[in-house]
C-alpha cells in the first residue's frame, strides 16, 4: 500500500497527501492573518474631526475621541442629533475598514475561493 495507507496516495474523494498539507497550511496561515488584523486598531472621523472613533480587528470600538467644542455646542436638539450623527458615521466607517482589511487578507490567501 501506498504512504498514508491509500491506494495510489490519494484519500477517499481524491485528495492527496500533499493536497491536505497544503490546504492545513492555508488554514494555518488565515488564522495567523486573522489574529493579526484583530490585533490591529483602525480609525475613522466624521462632522469635519469632530469625532473620531477606533476599533479593532474584532471589531470593538476601542477609543471614541470627541472635540470638546463638539460637546460644549450639544446643548440644542439639533446640534445633539448632529453630534450623534457624527459618531455613527465614524465608528461605520471604522468598522468598514477592519472589514474591508478582513476580506483583502483573506482574498490574497484564498486567491477568491470563496472562503
């Protein structure tokens, strides 16, 4: 019998030896990638640097930085509405980043496999 036990090398539904290999170091390497860009910090600001927002590549927001005047002006409905505007915008658009980031690493490893 051949190494590994099977006929000709090749594992029940035709993969090989050295196609597991490669498909464990594949996986080896997304989770490598993976725990990288969770590690990393990525930040975005809105209503003109009133507020910035990071998160991290899990996804949580980190750090909300507000300009002071943002706060002091927040007295009238409409400026509170326009302040919280403003943080939605930038913590999505944070989060947009870690994902785009996400999806790009993951796309070079697979070259568009679909995982």
């Amino acid at each position: 019998m051949a190494k590994g036990g099977f006929p000709g090398g090749r594992m029940p539904g035709g993969m090989n030896m050295n196609m597991l290999k490669q498909a464990q170091r594949m996986q080896q390497e997304m989770l490598r990638q993976q725990q990288e860009i969770e590690e990393r910090e990525f930040s975005a600001s809105a209503g003109g640097g009133m507020v910035t927002a990071t998160v991290n590549g899990k996804k949580e927001l980190t750090k909300l930085e507000l300009d002071p005047d943002a706060v002091i002006d927040a007295e009238s409905p409409e400026d509170a509405e326009m302040l919280s505007d403003a943080v939605m915008a930038a913590v999505n658009e944070a989060l947009s980043k870690a994902t785009s980031e996400m999806a790009a690493a993951m796309g070079k490893l697979t070259g568009g496999l679909g995982f």
